[in-house]
C-alpha cells in the first residue's frame, strides 16, 4: 500500500494520490509485491517507486501512464495519410482508430 506520505509524490501524470484515487484491489494476486519488470517499467517514466509498492498498484499506475502516451509516428503517419490525425490522441486511442479501419477494410469471409 502507498504511504500517506507518498500520496503527495509528483510524478508527470499528477501526484500519486490522483492517480490511484480510482484503485480498488479486486484479486489476491493484487497484494503481491510489484514485480521488476514493473518497477523497471515504471522508472522508466520517472514514476518514483519504493518498496511499498504491490503488484495491484504498479499494475494500475501502468495502465494508467498507457493510456497517456502520444501515438507512435508509425500511428501518425497511418492516421495523417487518411485524413485522421488530431494533435490530441494518445497512442491508445489512435490504437482504436486504426484498429477499426484496419478491421473494416478485411476481406469479407464467404
């Protein structure tokens, strides 16, 4: 469990107590200390982890921090040939985009 204390760490996503407001552990699997590659994940983007941190936790700051990320410049460019492009996607979102072109534009199954 994240300390009162660390609550009010900065990070560039807003302070830890923001982005874990919405964190409710659901699993047992949750309460497991976070795994290295987590930690390493999320050292990464400069989110300041501790030993507190469990495996529920880094799971949730991770997912938060993808669905923050800017689209890759394969995802802008796929998106500014058709016409689709906007400064404000995340990579998540363009994700979705792409997906739904890509699946409209298969073969239909006879």
């Amino acid at each position: 469990m994240i300390p009162r204390s660390d609550g009010e760490v900065m990070t560039h996503w807003g302070t830890l107590r923001v982005l874990m407001a919405d964190y409710r552990p659901t699993r047992r699997w949750h309460y497991h200390d976070a795994t290295d590659r987590q930690l390493e994940f999320l050292k990464g983007f400069n989110v300041p982890v501790t030993q507190w941190l469990t495996k529920g936790e880094a799971s949730h700051l991770i997912g938060k921090i993808q669905q923050r990320l800017p689209p890759t410049q394969a995802q802008q460019c796929f998106l500014r040939k058709r016409g689709l492009w906007h400064y404000h996607l995340t990579k998540t979102e363009a994700s979705q985009i792409i997906g739904h072109i890509v699946g409209q534009s298969e073969p239909a199954e006879s």
